[in-house]
C-alpha cells in the first residue's frame, strides 16, 4: 500500500503558510482560501468570494504599511 504526503494537511505547511484576510482578519492557509489577488506588488488571500469584493471595492483602506499578517 502506498502512502502520499498532502502537504496542506501537515502540520508544519500549515503554520508556514498562514495568512490573515485583510477584510475580516481571519487567518487561513493560503492553501485553503478561496480567492486572491495582487495588489501593489503583494498578493493577498481570502477566506471567501465577498471579502475579497469588499477588498477590490477600496484596497488602500486594507493595505496601509502598518497593517500585518
């Protein structure tokens, strides 16, 4: 029987690869979400569809210098 590693089940790429959507602050996997963009050079993730219509609706509001992951 062979066995497969997924990589967004582990543990370690989980952690790794955590990301806060800029509209409602969740964090979530990059491997898991819904939907992203780039916007100024970075790209940013979102747990769903709507969020991401808030984003595009006025990005400079979420993506100010002081606001982090």
């Amino acid at each position: 029987m062979e066995g497969h590693l997924q990589l967004e089940d582990a543990r370690l790429y989980q952690q790794t690869n955590l990301v806060t959507d800029p509209e409602c602050g969740m964090r979530i996997s990059k491997a898991f979400a819904k939907s992203s963009m780039e916007y100024c050079g970075r790209e940013y993730y979102f747990c769903v569809d709507e969020c991401r219509r808030k984003f595009e609706s006025n990005p400079g509001a979420y993506a100010s210098p002081q606001r982090s992951e």
